[in-house]
C-alpha cells in the first residue's frame, strides 16, 4: 500500500514539473528503467534524492493525501504561467483599427 502511495506521488510530481520517469532516473542518478520497473521497496536514500529533486520534504512522498497538495500545486503552477503569458500579450497588442481598445478601456 504504501509503494502505491509513493510511487502516485512520484508520477504527480513529475506531472506538476513537466518530465518523465527517464527524466527523474536521470536527475537522480540511476537507471532509466528505475521507475519503469514494478518496486517492491524505495531505499530511504533514494526516497530522499527524489524529495530533494522535487523540493519536498521526505515523508510527504508516503504521505496519502500530498496527491491532493500536489494536483493543487500543478494548478497554480498552470495559472501562473497563463497569467504570464496573459502579461506578455497585453505589453505587445497594439490596436489596429480606431474600434480596438487597450485591454484598460475592456475592462472599464
């Protein structure tokens, strides 16, 4: 039960960063096939390179409900990188015809 836990945990944090199973083996030194592979067991020195990996504290990866922390955490992770995005566009969208508004008149 508690591999399950782990290993859930494991595949939302690369989720929430955007790599694969290879990518984390790579970052953390062992095999590529190191997460591929059915685990009975995570040493504690790798449950440790990989909570350092993620910027986490060790234990929350057996930890039930850091699913859920980390499924909001992707999300506000998402929003920041729209609202980003959202900034960009305002600081290039330049109006080209007298019937465009700046996004300030929208809003207004």
């Amino acid at each position: 039960m508690i591999i399950a836990i782990i290993e859930r945990n494991i595949n939302e944090l690369c989720k929430m960063e955007g790599i694969d199973s290879k990518e984390l083996a790579k970052r953390v030194g062992v095999n590529p096939k190191y997460f591929v592979v059915k685990r009975t067991d995570y040493p504690v020195s790798m449950i440790i390179k990989i909570a350092e990996e993620f910027g986490v504290q060790p234990q929350k990866l057996w930890d039930e409900k850091f699913t859920q922390e980390v499924k909001l955490m992707g999300l506000y992770k998402q929003r920041d990188a729209i609202d980003e995005q959202i900034r960009e566009l305002d600081e290039e969208w330049v109006p080209t015809t007298k019937n465009d508004h700046t996004p300030e008149e929208v809003t207004e």
